[in-house]
C-alpha cells in the first residue's frame, strides 16, 4: 500500500510517500521559519496561507522523488489535528480532494499519533508495548503505548509544555525565533555549576510536569543581576539541565512503573543533544533502550502522517478504507481519547 503524507499543523509543510513493503520512499519540507522569525512567532493567518503555496509543488516533487505516478497512491493520510485550524484546514482540503478525484481512501491522522509513531520509522526500531515520551512544542506527555490506536496516559504537564518553556525562556535572554534552538545554542557556552534552578515536580509522586515555574525561575535570577553573554549562557545551561533532568527523572519512573524496557522519545524537544545523552546513559544503566526518531523527523513532517495512516489502514477492515466524502479537522484533540483502527 502506497500512501501518500500530508502535513500542515503549523508552520511546516511536509509531504511524503510511504509504502507498506518498501518503507519510506521520498519526503519533502518547506519551513516557514523565515517568515514568521521578524514576527517573533508563529503568524497563523500567513502560515494558512503558506501552506496553499507549498502543499502542491511540494507533493509534486516528493513523487518526482519517489519515481511515482499520483495514480499508484493508494491512499492519503493527513493531520486532521491537533494545531492551527486554518492551516490544519489546508491540507484537510487538500487530502479529502484528491482522495475523492482518485477514488481512493482517506484518513485523518492524529499529529501527535505521527510523533510518537515516528522512531518506528528507524533501524532498529521498538517494538509494542513501549513507554513514549512525547515532548513537543505545545505538549509534553508520557504514554504507554500496546499497540497503534491503543494509548494509556501515564502523566502530562499542567501548565507550560518543555517547550513552551524552552521557548518563553529564550525570550527572556534576548534570543530570536524559533527560541529552544537559540537557547540550546547558547547553553553550548555555558559553564556548568554556575546557577541551580529548581526541578518542578521532580519528586511529586507522579508522573506530571510542570514548567511555568521554571521559567519564572529565570525571570527572577535575570532581575537580580547585571546580566552579560557569559551570564545568559550559563543561565541558558542551568535552565536546561533542570529540564532534562525533569524529563529524565519521570521517563526512567515510568519505566519502572509500568515494568516496560523500552522508551521511545519524539517530538521537537527530542532532538535536543543533552536530553538525548543524558536519557540514553541513565536508561542504559537500568538496563532500558530508549528510541529517538531521525532528526529530520522530530519537527512536523510528512513521514510520521504518511506513516501513521499506513498503520493505521492496514489495522482496518477493507471495507471501511473510503474515499473522503467530507472532511473536518481538531484544533484541540486529546490523543488518549483517540478512536483504536478497529473502531474507525
């Protein structure tokens, strides 16, 4: 089966194609960093209107790239949510247009579903069940997860997302968009041991994060001195070790809890060097392996949709793979809440 990945959530527009024999064939992104980065942030209205640009060139290059034809697609998956609804609307639109014109199914996916299935895109890749931590932009939870479709929700953040903080944090160094890149820049540079922040929830008991409060952290060391580039990096270092060794510490207790050797991490926080060595040696040393995705997989992308539609529609019966007759997409959707294959 050859399905076609469309992604457009945000501020990134990716396509891909992946075939169930063959695995992933080809996948295009265009970023929209550069524009949105002298707003400081995201714009939704002008990433809406990226994505009309980008979406049907780039699906032409990626089959140009696969050496494929777009009548020997089987199938489109695209996210249908979480995320901006205008641009979440474009590639809805898009997909349910050309499934309905080819005659072939549709499915829309959930994003975070693509993250946490994205590390199965690597050699070697976990096998269910598994423990995932998903630390994006805008969520950071720990899932156990038994199979496509079946999600349990171990523990999630109450207040700001790692990378919320990441971000908000950046902005009170001074540093430009996207900020948790800048930041983990800078903390290249920082000296260790120079400022202790606190470790928010670090020993609650359970599973759940929380971030805000490190992130007012830094306001109040920034407000009581004279702040100089050596200072912001070392302040930059503090912030991040704290953070990961949040994530660290509720990542190995879920692993414990739940008895599972297998910790699978996805999301754009995952791609953050100290998180990953740091995860990988203190799991190591319990004996657990834990799974990141490629790099060019942590950001939105093509793959993780086209892939998650894959799944998902070999899971399902042939008779309920339709060809999109309407289509509506999520701002706001609750992964845990996510239909199994078998009852879609």
């Amino acid at each position: 089966m050859l399905v076609l990945g469309i992604e457009t959530s945000c501020d990134e527009t990716g396509i891909a194609l992946y075939d169930t024999e063959r695995g992933l064939l080809s996948h295009t992104l265009y970023s929209q960093i550069a524009m949105h980065r002298e707003y400081g942030g995201v714009v939704p209205e002008l990433a809406s209107r990226d994505h009309i640009r980008r979406v049907l060139p780039l699906i032409t290059q990626a089959l140009a790239a696969a050496n494929c034809t777009l009548r020997q697609v089987d199938a489109i998956a695209y996210t249908q949510g979480p995320g901006l609804a205008g641009a979440l609307l474009v590639g809805a639109s898009i997909g349910a247009a050309m499934s309905f014109a080819l005659n072939i199914p549709a499915i829309g996916i959930h994003h975070l579903e693509g993250h946490l299935l994205s590390p199965l895109l690597s050699k070697p890749a976990p096998v269910f069940p598994f423990i995932a931590l998903l630390v994006s932009g805008g969520h950071t939870q720990l899932m156990q997860v038994d199979a496509v479709g079946h999600y349990h929700l171990l523990g999630e953040t109450v207040d700001d997302a790692a990378g919320e903080a990441f971000d908000k944090t950046a902005k009170l160094l001074g540093l430009g968009y996207p900020g948790g890149a800048a930041l983990s820049q800078l903390a290249r540079q920082g000296r260790p041991g120079q400022f202790k922040l606190p470790r928010p929830m670090l020993n609650s008991g359970d599973l759940n994060f929380s971030f805000s409060g490190l992130k007012t952290a830094v306001l109040t060391l920034l407000n009581k001195q004279e702040t100089s580039e050596q200072i912001r990096a070392d302040i930059a270092l503090a912030f991040q070790e704290a953070v990961v060794e949040v994530l660290t510490g509720k990542s190995l207790a879920a692993l414990t809890q739940s008895g599972l050797k297998q910790l699978v991490v996805a999301g754009g926080v995952g791609a953050n060097e100290q998180l990953r060595h740091t995860l990988t040696r203190k799991a190591a040393a319990k004996g657990a392996t834990v799974f990141y995705p490629e790099l060019e997989f942590c950001t939105d992308n093509g793959a993780m949709i086209a892939f998650a539609g894959a799944m998902r529609l070999q899971a399902m019966p042939e008779s309920a793979r339709q060809p999109a007759r309407s289509f509506n997409v999520h701002a706001r959707w609750n992964l845990a809440m996510l239909q199994t294959p078998e009852s879609d």
